[in-house]
C-alpha cells in the first residue's frame, strides 16, 4: 500500500508572534536568525511582514 502524502500543517501567527517580528523588523534582524528562533520559513515571515507593511531582513 502506497504511503499518504503529508499535508503541510499552518500554524496562526498569534499576536505574540506579531510583536516580535515587529521587534526584529526594527532591530534589523537577518531573516534567517528570525526563522530559526521563530521556527517559521523565510518565505512565510517575508509574507507575514508584507501584509504589515513592515520591512524584514538587515538589508532592504
């Protein structure tokens, strides 16, 4: 019997999360220090950011 595909699993960015990555945008923060800690991928903190207006990363 084939073996199911696993379905990615999202996790809600709760308001804790928001403060902190408005925290880091401020800080100027590498991407890849942020998704380490937050334990989210680049791209989904990218976005995240995006949809706040705020900008992400040490170099923007």
């Amino acid at each position: 019997m084939a073996k199911k595909k696993k379905t990615p699993v999202r996790k809600p960015y709760t308001a804790a999360d928001i403060k902190l990555l408005k925290q880091h945008s401020k800080a100027r923060t590498p991407v890849e220090k942020i998704s380490k800690q937050m334990k989210r991928t680049v791209g989904s903190l990218r976005q995240k950011a995006q949809k706040l207006g705020l900008g992400l990363g040490h170099q923007r």
